[in-house]
C-alpha cells in the first residue's frame, strides 16, 4: 500500500506481538536484509541487468551500506536512549512535515 512504511508495519506487529521497542526496531531492519535482496532480484527480472559500471556499482553498493549502517546504528541508539512511543511521535512528525513542505514547494 503506498504510504505505509515497511519497517513501521513489522516494528508495530513485533510490538503487537509482545517484543520490547528496541529489539522490535532491530528485527525490523534485519526483516530489510531479505527485502532488499529480493527487490534487487525483481529489477533484474523486470528489466534486465541495469547498464553502470561494476565499478561504478559496488562504490554505489559500498556507500549505501556505509550509511545505511550508520543511519540504523544512531536510530538504535536513540531508541535506547529515549522513550520509544517518543522517538515513534518525532518520527511521526518529521514525515508530516515533509509531506507538508513537499506540498507547499
């Protein structure tokens, strides 16, 4: 469904299911590790291998991990470091703020 975030949906049924909220988030995005793989095994199937460079593509592959891990690693920190139902209102605010400025611009 467009709109609903894949890692809020397995983060609240981990919640639903009785999981505390930091290791809900953790669960959450290792759950990311096979959707991510197969997302790439869909593109490939879809429309072919994309025309870049190897080179190119493993500097592209490397950096999103890099950031990827970085960005995880300081939502896990906050989420230890703050009340959850905290840090899921700011998160909740932050994308109606930028759905609203993406509205008004």
């Amino acid at each position: 469904m467009p709109g609903v975030s894949r890692s809020g949906t397995t983060a609240s049924a981990l919640l639903l299911r009785g999981h505390d909220g930091p290791s809900s988030f953790r669960l959450s995005f290792l759950l990311s590790i096979p959707t991510a793989f197969g997302a790439g095994v869909v593109t490939v199937l879809d429309g072919g291998v994309p025309a870049i460079e190897p080179a190119m593509a493993a500097v592209a592959l490397a950096t999103s991990a890099v950031v990827g891990y970085l960005t995880i690693d300081a939502l896990m920190r906050l989420v230890e470091r703050v009340a959850f139902w905290g840090v899921c209102v700011g998160l909740g605010g932050l994308a109606v703020l930028g759905g609203v400025l993406v509205y008004l611009i």
